[in-house]
C-alpha cells in the first residue's frame, strides 16, 4: 500500500485511539488529499466467516477472532469523533470509510455481503491494487461532505502525531530569547 499511494498521501500504521476508558487501534490508517480518509482493519493467515462468526488460520492454528468489519467500522467511527473534537476546520467532515483487508485469503470476486461489499474488501488477488481499492471504497462508501483538501491532510497528521513541547524545548527558546535580546 505504502509504494502504491502518491508522495502526498499520508500512510499510518497501529494508530492508537483513547475514548473514554476504551482503547482503540487502527491498523492502517491513509489519509488522502483529495480522496479523504480510509481505516483498514487487516487480518493475516487465512480467514474465514460463518454464520457471523469469524477465524483465523495460521500455522495450522484455527481460533475465533472479532469481525474485522465491526473494528473497522468502529476505529472509522472513534476516529471521526476524535476529529470532531479535537479540529476547529471541519476535517471530520471529509468522506472516509472502512476497508477489511485480508491479504492471504483469497476471496471471489463475486462476494458480497450486508457489512461487506467486495468494494471494501481487500483480498490476496487484490494486493497488487490495494491502494485503487482504497480510494474506490472511500468515493463510493464515504460519509461525509466531501474529499480531503491538502490543508485539511495536514490538520489530520498533526493531530494524530501530537505534539509535546518538553521542557528541554521551553528552556532552548527561552535561552535563544535571551541571547537576541542581549544582541539588541
């Protein structure tokens, strides 16, 4: 996905999310100017579903897991709600959407399902184009007003990789103060 998306497109990964007393985490996050903002839950191995009920083959080891839908949906959902609170530009407006990626699972073409359209489904056949995939689920599938500007890209990074200004920071500025002042 990372070689597949253009140079202005900004790519996270295990992106953490805290509301309330829940943790969250995104897998894949891509926030796209233009385009808007897609969440990708991805599972490894092979993965199936059955009667609602999803698993996880790997190394010969089968186990139940979560919907990779419903996280997706839910991490797209916190998410919208963190911007909303925390930006005064309205970028939790932009469309975004929820994508499943199961990238060693091999998935028909022809699939679909209520909570999954093939359109935001990412399967082994459909590595080669994921990042067409992406862009397709979040113009076909995304709430919101419309697509993410540049600008509105940059609110979102900034929000997302925070910014901590340490003690060390404060005290350089105010010593670079000083000095110009002693210069005047």
């Amino acid at each position: 996905l990372r070689d597949q998306l253009p140079a202005e497109a900004a790519l996270f990964h295990s992106v953490p999310l805290i509301e309330g007393g829940r943790e969250q985490e995104l897998d894949l996050l891509v926030v796209w100017p233009g385009v808007g903002i897609a969440v990708l839950e991805v599972k490894g191995g092979h993965v199936t579903a059955d009667g609602g009920q999803w698993h996880q083959e790997s190394r010969g080891l089968r186990r139940p897991i979560g919907s990779p839908v419903l996280q997706a949906q839910d991490g797209r959902h916190v998410l919208s709600r963190y911007l909303q609170q925390h930006s005064t530009t309205g970028v939790h407006h932009a469309r975004t959407a929820h994508v499943a990626a199961l990238p060693f699972t091999a998935v028909a073409a022809g699939f679909t399902a209520p909570d999954l359209p093939r359109t935001m489904l990412i399967a082994q056949d459909d590595v080669p184009d994921c990042a067409g995939i992406v862009k397709r689920a979040i113009e076909q599938h995304g709430a919101g007003h419309a697509p993410l500007d540049t600008a509105g890209v940059e609110v979102v990074v900034g929000l997302l990789v925070g910014q901590l200004v340490g003690q060390t920071s404060l005290l350089s500025a105010a010593e670079e103060h000083e000095q110009r002042v002693e210069q005047m």
